[in-house]
C-alpha cells in the first residue's frame, strides 16, 4: 500500500517541490542585500535587525491563518494567493527609495508569507508517514537550492551597482512564475486534502494544535532553533564586513555554499542517517554541532578560518528543522496538518522577531563576541529538549 501512495504521489511531490525551488531563489535573492540596503538609505545596523523583524511579525500574525485557510479552501488556492501576494511585495519593494518604503515592502513580504508552511502541509499530504521526513528533507532541499542561486543571483545582479531594485524585481517575477507553475502542475483534485469539505463540522472548529502539552513544548523548538538562525542571518554580514572586509556578493557567495551543505544533508544523506541511527540522535547530533560552532566564533579570535564555524553552525541547524517538521506533521490529523504547519511557521517568526533583536542589543551593548554567545545559548533550549521530552516521538518512525 504505501508504495502504490508513494508513486501515485511522486509526480505531484516533485511538481511541489518545484514550485518551492522557483519561489525560494527570490527569497534567497534578497537576503545577501537588506543589511547593505538599509545603510544605502540612512540607515543603521539596528534598522537591518528591525526591517528583517518587521518581515517576521507580518508572518507570525498571518502564518497560522494562511495554514487555515488551506485545510479550508485548499492547498491549491491557498498556494496561488500566498504566491501572488509576496510577488507585489517584492516589487513595492523594489520601488523603495526611503527607509519606510523598505519597511513597508518587508511588512507585506511577511503577511504573504504562507507560501512555505502550505507548501510543506501538501508535501506532508502526499507522503505517507513512513517517508514524510524524506518529504521534509526535500522542502529542506528546495530551500537549500534557493539559498545557492538566490543570494549567488542576487550578488551579480547587484555587482558594484548602488541600486537594489533589479534584484527584487527578478524576485518578484520568480514568485509570479512558481504561481503559475503551482495553478496549473497541480491536479483539481489536490485543491482540497482527502476528505474535506468545506462546511464540515471539523474543519469549522478545528480542536486546538497547542491543546498537548507536548505540542507546545515542540512549537517552542522552532521558536529557539530560527532565534539563533535568525541571529546568524543577521549578525554575519555585519560580522564578515567589520572583520574580514567582505561585500555583497562574498556573502551572496557564502550563503551559496550554505546553500550546499542544506541540499547534501537534506537531499541525501538525512533519510540514510535518520534510517542508520535514529532521528531523535541525528536531531540531537545536529543540535549539538549547532551550538558547538557558535561558541568556537564567540570565544575564538577572528581568524581567517573562522567564517568555516558558521559553515558547520548552519550544516547542524539544517539536519534539525526536516526532523521537526516531520513530527509537527505526523502528531495531527491530515485535516488539521495545514494549521499545525501555519503555527510551527507561525512559531519560526517569533524566533525570527526575537533573534535579530536579542542580537542587535547584544552586539550595541557587548560586541559581536557576546552576541554569538547569545545566539549559540538560544540552541541549548533544542539540545536539552532533544535529550528530555523529545523521547516522547521516538515510536515515530521518521526515515
């Protein structure tokens, strides 16, 4: 039976996943060029910690509504106009020449944000649970390629030009184009998950996700694993410019290999490991080397290898979000899946409100060196979970 499912389903992921890869390298276009575009307008370092908060509060707010508004109208719909959505953001974006205008294009990039979070409820949808982690390691992948060619792209469009606008009309138009991939790859049938109708009474009122102690206890994981992610995105082109003298495009270049590793360990080698050792221990392992590698750049000097630790903090943080993906899915019903991936990408936007914050005070009050601690301390919260209640998901069988 499951395998009938898996190559019913096959196409379909892929087509899914496509969309993701299209969407995402105009996601990863920009994130090389907010921290120089902000200073380009009078701005200042806690304007770039602020303007990427601005993006994560329009998403914590509408995130559990677009995963709703899945489970009600349909992944298809739902994917289109989240789409759509954050192709206009992007060009009123690329019209800013005020900081408020850059404010304003990142306060809509953030309340059309659902394209990821129904993205992945349909990857979920498609799988059956025996290789949902597999299914999450490909949403993984999906972004690990749009952190290759998204920042490389943005880099060379941006050259040695004082403009930013190219980078993010070609963004918008990458979301134009995945939407319409996404309205006419995907079947009629897939507009709604097995089912569900809507005026049903489950999905009129949905029982609580966050009504399991266990539940909350997870959506905490994803709040303190993208606090410190959000944390690195934030402090290291700062850090690698004061330190290192680098631009633009050498951080567009890093993300690329970023990029690299998340495709290598997602794509391949997370199913062979989750399969070898246990998911609850890769989880625990990737969270370990998380943590490890920004206490060596807190406490060590800056040297010309040190960049390489990041490297290595990014590579343990990218083996952890698949694995909890794959048990935020699997611990709801189907009909409930998208509003359960809406509040763990509702939960990933807290963290990246509170992260670039943390770090901002940190780096004004301390310098970079506390500032890598703080986000290396964010990661111990998943460390201690993973040893502690994340025990209560090891009958989960997540290869």
């Amino acid at each position: 039976m499951p395998s009938s499912d898996s190559s019913r389903h096959s196409p379909l992921i892929w087509f899914v996943f496509l969309v993701i890869v299209i969407d995402l390298v105009g996601f990863g276009l920009v994130i090389p060029l907010l921290p120089f575009m902000a200073p380009s307008l009078g701005g200042d370092a806690s304007d770039v910690a602020f303007i990427m908060i601005t993006y994560a509060v329009g998403a914590a707010v509408i995130a559990p509504l677009w995963g709703r508004l899945s489970d009600r109208s349909g992944r298809r719909f739902a994917l289109v106009l989240a789409l759509l959505a954050s192709s206009a953001a992007y060009v009123v974006t690329a019209l800013s020449d005020t900081l408020f205008q850059v404010y304003l294009g990142r306060a809509l990039s953030g309340l059309a944000a659902g394209s990821l979070p129904v993205a992945t409820a349909l990857m979920a949808d498609l799988s059956p649970p025996e290789r949902r982690a597999k299914a999450m390691g490909l949403v993984g992948t999906a972004f690990g390629l749009g952190l290759i060619a998204g920042p490389v792209l943005g880099g060379l469009l941006t050259g040695d030009s004082e403009s930013f606008a190219l980078p993010f009309y070609t963004a918008a138009a990458m979301s134009m184009i995945a939407a319409i991939f996404a309205f006419w790859l995907l079947p009629v049938q897939m507009v709604k998950p097995a089912g569900i109708k809507v005026g049903d009474s489950e999905v009129e009122s949905p029982p609580s996700v966050l009504a399991p102690r266990k539940n909350k206890l997870l959506l905490m994981q994803y709040v303190t694993h993208t606090c410190s992610v959000s944390s690195i995105i934030y402090l290291f082109p700062l850090w690698v410019a004061d330190a290192y003298q680098w631009g633009p495009s050498n951080v567009g270049y890093f993300f690329g290999v970023v990029g690299v590793s998340m495709i290598t360990l997602q794509g391949g080698l997370l199913a062979t490991l989750s399969r070898t050792f246990g998911h609850l221990n890769v989880l625990r392992v990737g969270a370990l080397v998380f943590a490890l590698s920004l206490f060596v750049v807190a406490f060590g000097e800056a040297t010309l290898w040190m960049p390489a630790m990041i490297f290595f903090a990014f590579s343990g943080s990218t083996v952890c979000l698949p694995l909890l993906n794959a048990i935020a899915s699997e611990i709801v019903q189907s009909n409930h899946r998208g509003r359960m991936m809406g509040m763990t990408a509702s939960a990933s936007s807290a963290g990246r409100i509170i992260g670039p914050l943390f770090a901002a005070w940190l780096l004004a009050s301390r310098g970079f060196g506390t500032a890598w601690l703080g986000a290396g301390v964010m990661v111990l919260f998943l460390v201690v979970w993973s040893f502690t209640a994340a025990r209560e998901f090891k009958r989960l069988e997540l290869s």
